[in-house]
C-alpha cells in the first residue's frame, strides 16, 4: 500500500498526517525540530516559571476545520469559548471602553442601536463593508476603508492587523474580505472568540501526536529534509541527515513547512517572499489581575500593545506586524510594554514583574495583495507531491484555520492519488 509522507509537523503537517492516518493511509510525519507544533506552540519558560505559548492565539466560532480537528483529537474541553461574542476594547489616549458584541444572525441589525456602535461612530461608516467586498485583487484594506477614520482605527486596523498581521494600509482588502465574509457576515456564532485553556500545545499538539500514533502513524521529531530526489516527473527519494530515503513508486510526499524552507528544498516553486513579524511579551503575575469586564483579553487602541491576554498567573500582550520592534531591545521594550498594561488595570506601574519575550520575525508572510497572488496550490505540478501551509493558496489569511485546511486539503488529494495508483495496479496485475 502506498505510503504518505508528511514533512513539517505544524498545524498544517499534524492536520494533514492525522487525517491520513485515520482514513486508514500508512503515513510518517518528520519534523525538523525535537517538538511539533511550528510556529503553534507551548513551553516552560524558566526566567518567568510558567508554561507559556509563542504567542497568544485566538481561534473564532468560523474556525470549521480547526474544530473538526479538535474533535478528532478529543480536544475540544482544553478550550473556552466566549458566548455571546464579545470583544472588549480600551482606548488608551481618551479612556474610552466599548465591547463589540455583534449579535444576531447574518444582518447585523446590531449596528441600528446607537449604544452598541463603536463610539463615535455612525451607522453609514459600517457601509465601507460594500467597498470591502467589492476590493479589487490590487487593493488594499485601506484603499477601501480607510475614508471613516474612527471606524478605521477602532475596527478596521486592529481587525486586519490582528487577523492578516499585515498593517491595513498595506494589507489585501480581498483577504480581509474573505474574513468577514466567514464571521460577521455569518452572525454571532461565527464570531465567537476560543482561547486556550491551557496552551496551544496541550490542546492542539500533544493530542494530535497521541492520535497520530494510536491511528498507526509515525512521527520522526530531528529529522529535517534536506533535499528531495527527482525521476522524470515524480519524486523518488527523501535526503535526510542519515541518508537518502528511497520512496515507494506509489508513495506520496506532502510538504507542509514554511515558505522559505519549500523554496529551498524545491526551488521551483513559487512563494510568498516577505514576511512579518509578532511581538510577544508574557508578564508572571503572582496575585489575581482582572482585565476590564473580568474579560479573559482586551484590544487596545493608542498604545503599542494591540492585546492583553489573561491566563493562569501570566499577561501576555501581543503586537502584530511589528518589525519596528525587532531591534528594540528587549527590556526597554518588556518595560513600555508594561507600562500601557498597568494603565490599563488601572495601577502605577510600580515594578516590572518577570517577563519573557518573544520576537517571531517571520510570523507569517506578508498578507499584501502582490504577496497573495504568490499563494501556490496544493496540488502542483509533480503528480506524487502535494504542498501544505498557512501559505498556500488557501483563501485564507495565514492562521491556524487556514494551515490545518490547508492540510486537510493535501490529505485529501494524496489520498486521491494514493486510491488511483493502487486502482491501477490492480487493473494491471
Ligand atoms: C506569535 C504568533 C501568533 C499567532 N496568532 C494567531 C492567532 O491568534 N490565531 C490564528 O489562527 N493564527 C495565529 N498565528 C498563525 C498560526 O500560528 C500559523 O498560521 C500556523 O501555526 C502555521 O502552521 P503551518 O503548519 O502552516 O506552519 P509551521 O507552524 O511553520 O510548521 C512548519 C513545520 O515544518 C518544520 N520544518 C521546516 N523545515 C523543515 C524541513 N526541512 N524538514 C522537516 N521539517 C521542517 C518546522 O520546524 C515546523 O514545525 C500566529 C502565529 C504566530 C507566530
């Protein structure tokens, strides 16, 4: 039987070998590091003493395939959903709060009340959504929203910041679209806000590597491709550090690793180029803190920081598209940082607590127009090699939804071919 072969055990590579495996495939996943996850991940971090992620993550009500594979994995307790949707913010400059909560069905007859509009907003701004899902391939977030600007700084750029982590002035309008179109054009439910009780890992990664190798399959953790070998039109054989693997003439390979490293190992292929990064900075705090509205995270407007998260004696804050920060260092950086924090809790900001920060320079690609259409398929022009990723062509801004479709996708056709070659040999023995 043929067998599949999955590199690169992120969201993208787990969701991909997972689905393999329980439609009953043969599958091995190799990954490059000495644990899965990518850039979805958990740690014990020793300078604050807390289990902590690479960032703060947030999944929605939208999130159809992230929630299958919760499912599958039997992981859908180790995360809470915030219902009805409600999405507290704070403004930093005039000390204004609102919460968005856009309730109902598909027509957002929320907006008509006056108290639940963003303040200083009118019912005509929310119009600019036409514009939006009318963008051109070309055009950017703001060249279609930018016109009413409360809107824009209260909703729109913190939106596609959070969402595309590519500031809206130059982020896809399309993309954006596409986000809307699956959440607030859908109703409450689909913008339900899911955070993870006890970290990415132990919801989304430990799970799936049990599942994986109770359904048969196996994981190889150290083993980083280093070249693929090439016959006529298909690959035939996998270089790892221990030498060449050669691959069964049915076998299907699956490349589920980050752009820079798929355009290494195939240089062929198109990718997306430029990248952005994310900020994170986790604070250990050691009495009981509430954020506003006793919410478990808060947006905030004025301020670097974008979001606190609250959890299990750590305030994490979160910066988007934030390659200004790279080469700030770091303890400046973790001070101002909390600075904007204990305003927000209403406190002087008194000593800096332990702190750890995180610095993903290249979080995920840059959610422009140009970059978009340099978004690969799935299926390429290799019959027995497939590709997978926040990165390709999913329709999707790179997130965690977007990466585990994206494998559910590969699965899908690797299965197709493993099918149509075992069909085939069967016709011809
Ligand atoms: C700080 C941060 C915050 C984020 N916040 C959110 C959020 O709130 N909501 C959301 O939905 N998304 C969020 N995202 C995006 C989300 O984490 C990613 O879209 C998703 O994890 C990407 O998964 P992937 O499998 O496509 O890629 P990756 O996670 O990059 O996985 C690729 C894997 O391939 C491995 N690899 C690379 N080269 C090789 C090789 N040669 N051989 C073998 N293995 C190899 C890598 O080690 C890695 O494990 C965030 C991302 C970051 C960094």
């Amino acid at each position: 039987m043929s067998r599949i072969h999955v590199i690169g055990a992120g969201m993208a590579g787990l969701a991909c070998a997972l689905r393999a495996a329980l439609a009953g495939a043969p599958v091995a996943l190799y990954e490059a590091a000495g644990h899965a996850g990518g850039r979805c991940r958990s740690f014990r971090d020793k300078s604050i003493g807390r289990v902590v992620d690479n960032g703060s993550h947030l999944l929605l009500g939208a999130y159809r395939s992230t929630l299958a594979f919760l499912d599958d994995i039997g992981a859908r307790e180790r995360i809470t959903e915030i219902a009805p949707a409600a999405f507290p913010f704070v403004d930093l400059k005039t000390g204004e709060r609102w919460i968005v909560r856009p309730e109902g069905g598909r027509l957002p007859l929320w907006l008509l009340d006056a108290r639940r509009r963003i303040p200083g907003t009118r019912l005509t701004d929310y119009l600019g959504v036409l514009s939006l899902a009318r963008a051109g391939a070309a055009d950017t977030v703001a060249a279609r929203v930018a016109s009413r600007r409360v809107l824009f700084e209260r909703f729109w750029q913190p939106l596609t910041r959070a969402a595309l982590n590519t500031d809206a002035t130059e982020a896809s309008a399309r993309l954006l679209w596409n986000v809307v179109a699956e959440t607030f054009m859908k109703g409450e439910a689909a913008c339900r806000p899911m955070l993870f009780l006890h970290g990415l890992s132990a919801a989304l990664v430990d799970p799936a590597i049990r599942t994986l190798q109770r359904s048969g399959g196996e994981v190889r953790f150290l083993a980083r491709l280093r070249g693929i070998e090439w016959r006529a039109d298909r690959v035939t054989g996998l270089q790892f550090a221990e030498g060449l693997m050669r691959i069964g003439t049915d076998d299907v390979v699956v490349l589920a690793v980050p752009p820079d490293a798929a355009a290494e190992l195939w240089p062929a292929v198109p990718v997306p180029s430029e990248s952005r990064a994310i900020v994170n900075v986790h604070f250990r705090v050691d009495e009981p803190v509430e954020l506003p509205w006793r919410s478990p995270f808060v947006g905030l407007i004025g301020a670097d920081s974008e979001w606190i998260f609250a959890r299990e004696g750590v305030l994490s804050v979160t910066i988007s598209a934030a390659d200004r920060f790279i080469e700030t260092p770091s303890h400046e950086l973790a001070g101002h940082l909390w600075g904007e924090v204990a305003h927000v809790l209403g406190r002087t900001t008194g000593r800096l607590p332990p702190w750890r920060i995180i610095k993903e320079k290249r979080a995920t690609f840059a959610q422009t127009p140009a970059e978009a259409t340099r978004r690969p398929a799935a299926a390429t022009t290799v019959p027995n090699l497939f590709l997978a990723g926040d990165w390709t062509d999913t329709g999707l801004p790179a997130t965690i939804e977007g990466a585990i479709r994206s494998g559910f996708a590969a699965a899908s056709l690797a299965l197709d071919r493993a099918a149509r070659a075992l069909a085939l040999r069967r016709t011809a023995g």
